[in-house]
C-alpha cells in the first residue's frame, strides 16, 4: 500500500513537472492540441458520415455506434498520453543509453520509462471521446446508469491493457537487437476495436478476444452501459484481463533489465 | 541530352542512395506488409457490414460491394508505394542544424529531397506494395482493372500520387518547423489526409458542399482518382481531364514548394555547432 501511495504520488510530481515544462510554451501548447483534436475529428468525421446515413448497422443504432466510437477514445487517449516513450525505447534509451541513467534510480524502470514525458495534447481524445458520449447518452432511450458510472474505471483498465500489450512488444528490444517493428501492425489493430465487434467474422472475434486482446480495452467496457447481456461476462472480465497482462508486462521488463548490458556510451 | 543526364545524375545517386539506406531496414517491411492488410481489411468488415444491410447487390455512392472492396484494397497499396516521410526529414535536418551538410552541396534541396522519396518508393513498389497487392487479391475478391487502358493510367497516376505527396510533404515540412511540435503537426496530417485523400472513404460519401471544396483541392488525386481510374469509373475524356488535374497539381505544389523553401532558407542561420 505504502509502494502504491509512493508512486501515485511520483507519477503526479512527474506529470505536473511535466506539464509546467510543456505549457511554457503555451501557444505552442495550443497549436499542438489543435493539430492533435483535427486528426481526431478527421478520423471520426469519417465514422459520423458513413454510419449516420444507415439506421442500424449489424444491430446496433447509430447513437450506439458514436458511443462505441467515443468510448474507444478514452483509453486510447489515456494510452497516447503516456506511451510517446515506448515507441523510442530502443533507439532512445537502449541505443543511447538512457536506460544507465533510469537504472540509477530508486524507483521501477519501467514506471519512468513511461512517465518521464507525456503527450498531453492527447488529452483531447479523451474530452472529445466524452462529448461523444454525452451526445449518445442523449440519443439513447436507456442506457444503464452503473454501465456509465463505470466507464472511467473501465477506460483506464482499457489503458492499462494498451500499455501492458506495447510494453510486451517493447520488452523484446532487450533481446532481440535488429528491431523488426512488431509494434506499428499491433498498433493498427486497435482500430478494429473501435466498431461493433459483430461485424467481424469469428477469427477477427477470436484473435481481438485472446491474442491481441483489443476488444477488452474498447469494445466489451460498452456492453453494461448499452445493456448487451450476451457481452456482460466479457465485460466483467475486463479487470482480470488488464491486470494479468499488467503483470505479464512487468515480469517480461525485470526480465529483460536483468539481461541488460549497458552499451557504455 | 548529355547535359540533361549529367545534370540528373547527382539526383540519380540520391535516389539510389535512399533506396539501399532502407534496404537494410527490409525485415520491417515484412512486419509492415500486416500493418496494411490490417488497415485494409478493417475497412472490409464495414463496408461488408454497411453492404449487407442494404442487401445483396445494393450500391452505396454508385459502388457495387466488389467495386468498394477494389477501391479499399487499390487504395491502400497505393498508400504504401506513394507514402514518404520527407516532411519529417527535412523539418528534423532544419532542427538539428544537419541542413548545413545539404546546404553545402550543389545540388537544388527540392530536387534532392524529391529524388530520395521517389527512391524510397522504388523500394517500396518492390518489396511493400506488391506484397501487399498480392495479399490482398489472394484474401478478398478484389476485381482486375477494368480495361487494359485503366491499368496503364491508374500506374501513370499513382506515379503522379508520389510526385504530389513528395511535393505536398516538402511545404508541410518547411511549415512545420515553425512550431515545436513538428511530430504532432505530422501525425495530425496524415489522420486528415486519410480521410481527404478519399483513402477511407470515396468522395461520392461526402456531403454535397465538403465535395465541392474538395475537388478544388489537390488531395483527392492522392487515392480517389486513380481509384476511379482502375475501377473503370473515370474514363476516356474524364480520366484525361483528371489526369490532367492531377499533374497540374504537382507542377502548382512544387512551385510552392520551391517558394516556401526560398522563405525558409532566407531565415536559417547554420550555427557552428
């Protein structure tokens, strides 16, 4: 309990540290927000226009569908904020050796490795994926109100799996030196979570439900809220599933730091 | 006709240069041939979802099911021939001071720097884009080109694809160093360009007055109008006039090119660092 009051408390001295840093600059702050909230917009334009000309699509209503889609924006929010350092892992901090620096501290590599910068303009996602909500919810004749009171909870056990599967990915560049990149195809396969699972055939079901298990991080937290009792167990299950691949992620990083050899620059 | 070559032969080397620098990064490619059945075969699911709701042999926007399918599977292979990343290439060269070592050179920046996308592309057209092709004929029902006529001209106009998106990145490049958030700016551009280019969706879903301003803009000829060439969609005095269009593009964005560079390089100060 001590160890979890020490590191919630480090993670918001990192993230106001870094904060105050970054709004500095704070026209420069705004610029990269609005770049950041028109590539979201771009992207969900896309869903709005296609969906909103169909009724239902595989038996759901199109203010389903928004809400499906803005929910998906929550734990992909919170997951872009803090995963900007996973994706340079290797070349920043192997490479470089950065990682000599972080080792050097009292305090879980891997916690700073992912909290020692932020993409705060990713914070967008997040408010726009609520307005989205909002604007089912309003739609919606009914909608379950635990359902909805659990989604924040819900969106960060999305976030947790999200980091835990690329930090999986990313544990592998202490073994394997010629990165081959495995991260960007992953990467793409959460857009799949995005949209009803039902309109994908059982092989897409089965791979987003076990392997890559995307459909927990943003598919199945929707199924209390928009009362899909076939999806509940799923939806109940989401905890467990972020936490054993949470644990996975941390015992693959203690393993991969204890075969760590510093490259000496 | 020597002065030429040997005026294109720097050029040439540059181009040859970028090809063998990403040759030694191929096993990413491997990887990347899933990432762009991915994307692909996502955009299958919906339109086969939104397909069967209107029931068997409807047409959405004047596609037929197969003619979608062709124009997501086209589309995306063409993505992966003509996709280059000299914005960020030139923005980190003007952020890092490496400019200075191009700077030097005698060569014209704009030429180069479109000789090393065109050769990254080269790379590409073999190891990416016709795995991909392959991939995706051998996995979903895509439909051949419709004549051999629209083959010829939808490879005419990807090339130009590459040629404008080499152009359109050279000037988002040379205004994205302005801002200190350069990677935000890209990431932004290529969420929005997606769905301009008619890479998502065909411009036929747009609404009435978004498609007006669209074809005024030069990045329907990203996806949209050899995807209409290969389908058979734009023909004969149509696919000249689109054609036409998009080469004008290219010759209007590299001039702007050429422009903000001029701009640019007034105000850069190579420090001795």
């Amino acid at each position: 309990m001590r160890r979890v009051r020490f590191h919630a408390r480090l993670l918001a001295l990192y993230f106001a540290q870094y904060a105050k840093a970054r709004l500095a600059y704070r026209a420069d702050f705004a610029a990269a927000a609005l770049a950041s909230f028109l590539g979201t917009a771009a992207s969900f334009s896309v869903v709005l226009l296609l969906f909103s000309r169909f009724p239902h699509l595989a038996g759901w209503t199109f203010p389903e569908i928004v809400f499906l889609y803005g929910f998906s924006l929550l734990p992909y929010g919170l997951f872009s904020v803090v995963s900007s350092n996973l994706w340079e892992f290797a070349d920043r901090y192997l490479v470089e050796g950065r990682f000599d620096r972080i080792l050097l501290r009292p305090v879980s590599p891997l916690f700073q490795v992912l909290f020692e910068s932020f993409r705060l303009e990713s914070l967008q996602e997040v408010a726009t994926g609520a307005v989205a909500i909002g604007w089912a919810v309003s739609r919606l004749p009914d909608v379950s109100p635990l359902g909805l009171a659990l989604l924040p909870l819900w969106a960060v056990f999305g976030a947790v799996l999200y980091v835990s599967v690329f930090g999986l990915l990313t544990a592998a560049s202490f073994w394997v030196e010629d990165r081959v990149g495995l991260a960007p195809p992953v990467f793409n396969l959460m857009s799949f979570g995005r949209y009803p699972i039902t309109i994908y055939d059982l092989k897409v079901k089965l791979l987003l439900s076990t392997v890559i298990p995307f459909a927990f991080a943003s598919f199945y937290p929707t199924a209390l809220a928009l009362r899909r009792g076939e999806y509940l167990p799923y939806f109940w299950a989401v905890p467990l599933v972020a936490v054993v691949f949470a644990l996975l992620n941390v015992a693959l990083w203690r393993r991969g730091i204890a075969r760590y050899g510093s490259t000496g620059s | 006709m020597t002065a030429l070559a040997a005026a294109a032969r720097p050029y040439l080397a540059f181009a040859r240069t970028s090809f063998l620098n990403i040759l030694a990064y191929r096993a990413r490619y491997f990887v990347g041939v899933l990432t762009y059945f991915f994307n692909a075969t996502v955009w299958y699911y919906i339109w086969r979802a939104l397909f069967h709701e209107k029931g068997e042999g409807a047409t959405l926007g004047g596609f037929t099911f197969p003619q979608m399918l062709t124009y997501v599977a086209t589309g995306w292979a063409l993505r992966s021939f003509y996709f280059n990343e000299v914005d960020r290439d030139i923005a980190s060269q003007v952020r890092e001071g490496r400019l200075a070592m191009t700077l030097v050179k005698p060569v014209d920046v704009q030429a180069m720097t479109l000789s090393q996308a065109l050769g990254e592309s080269a790379f590409r057209l073999v190891l990416f884009t016709l795995p991909i092709g392959l991939l995706l004929v051998v996995v979903y029902p895509v439909l051949p080109p419709a004549s051999p006529a629209a083959l010829a001209l939808y490879l005419l106009s990807g090339l130009l694809s590459a040629l404008l998106v080499g152009a359109i990145n050279f000037c988002v490049g040379l205004v994205a160093i302005r801002t200190t958030s350069i990677l935000g700016v890209l990431r932004a551009k290529y969420l929005v360009l997606e769905v301009l280019s008619g890479l998502l969706v065909p411009v036929a879903f747009f609404p009435e007055p978004v498609r007006k301003v669209l074809v005024w803009l030069p990045f329907l000829h990203m996806n949209d109008t050899p995807g209409r060439i290969w389908l058979g969609l734009a023909t004969g005095a149509d696919a000249a006039r689109a054609l036409g269009l998009q080469a004008a593009w290219v010759v209007a964005l590299l001039l702007l090119g050429r422009l903000l560079w001029k701009a640019t390089a007034r105000r850069i100060e190579v420090q001795g660092g």
